[in-house]
C-alpha cells in the first residue's frame, strides 16, 4: 500500500471514531457542553478528512486541524475526540522531521483550547481536554522517538545494502584474481614444457638418421619434460581443490631443475647464487620461480644458440632473480606473447616489480626484485 492510500485509510479510521465516539457519548470534555450540531459535526469531518493529505502539506493539515479543534471547543460541542485530528498531524510533523512546526502546532493547540476553559463560567471536570498537555507533550515525543527509529532502519538497510555490495564487489575481484592466477600457471607451465619438447623435437629428428644415440636422448628429454609438465598441472590441479601437493613444489630450490632442462634442450646455463639464502614467502618463492621460468622459455623461443645466466641475490629484505642471454636481440617477437606482461603481474602482485629489455651487449635482461614476504 501507498503512502497516499494509508494516509486516506488514517483518515477514513479518525474520522469514524471522531463522529461515532462524539455521537455515541463514549466521552466528556469536562465543561458545560451542548448538543453535537452541523456545524460541529462538520468541523470534525474536515478535519478529519484533510489527515488524507498529511505527508503532501503538513503545515496546512495542521494549521487547520488546530484551527478546527479549538473552534469545536470554543462552541462547546460535547466529547475529547475532536482532539485526535490535531494530533495525528503533530504527530506527522514530528516524524518528518519538522520539529519546530510541530512544537508551534502543539503550543498552539494547548493555548488555543486554554482560552475557553479559562473563559468558561464554571471550572472544567478533572480529566477530559484538561489532559490535553500530557498527550501534547506524549505525541511530540512520540513522533521524536519514531522518527529517530525510522531513520536508524533506514541507516542499517543501506549499510546492509552496502555490504552485500561489497561482499558482491569482493567475490567478483576473488574470482578474476584466481582465474588470473591459473592462466598464469597454465601458461608458465605448458609454454615453458612445449618450447623444451619443440627444440627437443627438432633436434630428434634432425639427428634421427645419422646419430640416433643423440636423437635418443632428445625423445628421453621430451618424455623428461612431459612428465615434468603433468607434475606441475597435478600441483596446480591440487591447489585448485584445496588438497595437499604432494608434487615438486615450484620454487626456487626448483631452479636447478630448470636449468638443467634448457641446457637438454641445447641452451647452457649457468646459476649463481649471491648473499645468504633466505627463506622465502610461499607466494614470493612461486612467482621467482614462475618468472624464471618464463624468462628461460623466452630464451628457447626466441634466443636461438644463446647461453643464459640465472642470478639470484639475496638482500636483507628483498630477493632480485636475474636471466640474462646473449642471443639475437628479437624484442619485438617476446613482446607480442603474454610472457612479460606475466611476469610483471607475478612480480607486483607481490609487492615487487620487473625489468626486461635488451641488453647492451646483445642479448635480453629480465631483473625482478621481490620482497622476502612473511615466510
């Protein structure tokens, strides 16, 4: 239901008390009264009647519910429930944050029906309009106290509201950033093993016919690296379901590894290890070697013929992982793949950031430097 509809069903409800009570005898205002009359009778109606349009112009519905009430009185017409018109609209006035009109429409009111019992021949019965005040005064806080009370109700469904939002806003990023997170294993991952198995390919059937002992051990490094990527997808799969990894972790202790499979794959590297090895956070000692490995299928990719350098120093707060290469300087093929813009992600996603680009001797860089993280 509208505001308007249970305004006009308010209406509808004190009006039908105000005449039924008054002509029913159901009250008494104390003072010498006289019969119920028309003009009596439709001071209550209007008053009543105007309540339908109490939240569209408070001021006038209580000026003129006021004004009613005291005329009704002046006149001297019988019964108390002339007062409820005046009331509801202080009350209204109150709740809609009007104080001031509703303090002036109940000083108004309290006056207005004062005059007449004070100009009245005889003193008024107790009780009847002589309580006047008190309900005054009860309706005014009334309408404080359900204002104060709306409000709070309307505060705490927008908080509510901000928070599912929130809650909403927060799953979202906790989704982009784990789907981010497995493209970025997946990628790291398979890129790195394929590039190992198409050099290892080549070389197999290069060598096939007229040195099958070497072609042999370029199948044994293929399946090596085969194996080696299912490994790293079933640690990946795993973390995905929240189980245990019971696979080689992907780390810095895995660098050797790593090398070990380029140089397989024709490429020699040399690792070197500067300052004392510290313990790494989990996801600072993933993303070196994630970047390492990138850094290292780059140079199989794109670096045809070089040998690659892997540095890892460590400092008293941050690590910095170093892969640098002597070969054909091609920037503008690693830059068309996603690899390097991988490897920055990984890097800043844990407080570090990275470097890459040729070096001046020829041959590429990649420099990232990370901080040692909570391990």
């Amino acid at each position: 239901m509208g505001q308007r509809a249970r305004d006009a069903l308010i209406a509808a409800v004190v009006m039908t008390l105000c005449v039924g009570g008054t002509y029913g005898n159901l009250s008494n205002s104390g003072m010498v009264e006289r019969p119920l009359a028309t003009v009596g009778l439709l001071l209550l109606l209007v008053s009543s009647a105007v309540l339908a349009f109490r939240h569209v112009t408070p001021l006038a519905v209580g000026l003129l519910t006021v004004a009613c009430c005291v005329a009704y009185y002046a006149i001297g017409y019988p019964g108390i429930f002339a007062g409820a018109p005046p009331l509801v609209a202080i009350f209204t006035a109150a709740t809609l944050g009007r104080r001031r009109l509703s303090v002036t429409l109940a000083v108004a009111l309290a006056v207005g029906i004062a005059i007449p019992v004070a100009l009245a021949d005889t003193d008024p019965k107790p009780g009847g309009i002589g309580l006047i005040s008190g309900w005054l005064v009860a309706t005014v806080i009334a309408g404080e106290v359900t204002r104060n009370r709306r409000a709070y109700l309307r505060e705490a469904e927008r908080r509510a509201a901000e928070a599912e939002r929130t809650r909403d806003e927060a799953a979202l990023r906790r989704a982009s950033e784990e789907r981010l997170w497995i493209a970025q294993e997946l990628h790291d991952t398979l890129t790195h093993a394929i590039s190992v198995i198409n050099v290892q390919a080549a070389v197999a059937t290069h060598l096939l016919d007229r040195k099958p002992e070497q072609a042999r051990e370029a199948l044994a490094a293929i399946r090596e690296s085969g194996q080696e990527a299912m490994r790293e997808l079933r640690g990946t799969l795993k973390v995905l379901r929240q189980a245990d990894q019971d696979g080689m972790a992907a780390g810095l202790d895995g660098v050797p590894r790593l090398a070990a499979r380029a140089e397989a794959a024709g490429i020699p590297v040399e690792v070197v290890t500067k300052g004392e090895r510290r313990e790494l956070s989990q996801p600072v000692d993933r993303a070196a070697y994630r970047i390492v490995q990138e850094a290292l299928t780059n140079v199989l990719r794109h670096a045809g013929g070089a040998s690659a350098t892997i540095t890892m120093e460590y400092g008293p707060d941050t690590v910095t992982v170093r892969v640098e290469d002597d070969g054909r300087n091609e920037p503008e093929d690693i830059g068309q793949g996603m690899g390097l813009i991988g490897m920055r992600e990984r890097a800043v996603a844990v407080g570090g950031s990275l470097t890459a680009g040729p070096r001046a001797g020829g041959g590429f860089a990649v420099r990232a430097e990370l901080p040692l993280g909570n391990a």
